[in-house]
C-alpha cells in the first residue's frame, strides 16, 4: 500500500485544514521514536558514579634511635658515647631536636606503668637530658616523654634527633 498525501495550492477551495494534515502525519508517524541523547548514549542523563579510590597504604618507617640506654645503667657506661652522639648529630645540624623517650613494658597495670614512667623521667631520663645540654645542645632543643612499648622487656632511654 501506497500512501500519498496530497499538496494542494492554497487557492484551491477544497485545501484541507491544517489541522487535519497534521493529524494524519501524527498518526503515521506515530510508530517512529524520536532521536534524543539516549538515542546514542543510553547512560545519558544518569547521575555521575563517584568512585573514591582507596587511601594509598601507609609506608611506617621505624626510626631507630640515635643512642639507647637501659633504665639503671651507670652513667660513666653511657657518658662517652652520648658525648659522641650528640657532637656528630650538632655538627651535621646545629638546631637539631633532641627527643628523649623513656619506654617501659606494657605488661604493667596503669598504677605501675605510671609510677615507673614518672620515676624514669625523673632519675634517667633527666640526667641523660643534663649530660646532652652540658654536652652542647640548648635546653630550647631538648624534648623529653614517656611511653609503653610492648617490644621492651626492661625500661629503656632512647635518644632521638629530628
């Protein structure tokens, strides 16, 4: 079947009305999809996906200290070799910090664990922190704190620099 639709002049007094050509053409019409953004891309319109990339993994560096003494060790053992330390890492850096951590075993209940840092602080790590001021540095430059370890057995001074 062959459909035509017929034009005809507009002089003509049999021209059909407009309305009635535009409603057959919707009606042949009316089987075709229009062309739109889906048309070509039927994820067109869609929210965005956002894709959060994990945290890259955190690299732990472990640090070793520059000088570590056992808690209770003589000071005529450790004297020599702090004095050392502590003129090397002043040569190479003449603001460097000095950071004095007094590690204790984690095995200890918070009463003793508490009692021991606090005795630490005050006998060992303040006469290591006496000898590095009187070997050199400043007193500005001197850090001191304590903590648990649960790789210690016994208490232990450790001497950082930054």
């Amino acid at each position: 079947m062959l459909y035509r639709l017929a034009v005809m002049p507009v002089s003509c007094r049999t021209a059909l009305p407009v309305c009635v050509v535009l409603a057959s053409s919707m009606f042949w019409l009316g089987g075709c999809t229009l062309v739109g953004q889906k048309t070509f891309n039927r994820h067109a319109g869609d929210p965005p996906r956002v894709v959060i990339p994990p945290p890259p993994p955190v690299e732990v560096r472990h640090v070793p200290p520059l000088l570590e003494i056992r808690a209770g060790t003589p000071p005529q053992q450790w004297q020599p070799d702090l004095k050392t330390a502590v003129a090397e890492a002043l040569a190479r850096k003449p603001n460097v910090l000095f950071t004095i951590v007094t590690a204790i075993p984690d095995a200890l209940s918070p009463d003793e664990q508490a009692s021991l840092l606090s005795r630490l602080v005050a006998t060992d790590a303040q006469s290591v922190a006496a000898e590095v001021v009187h070997d050199g540095a400043a007193p500005a430059q001197m850090e001191m704190t304590g903590m648990t370890d649960p790789g210690v057995d016994v208490p232990m001074i450790r001497l950082y620099v930054r």
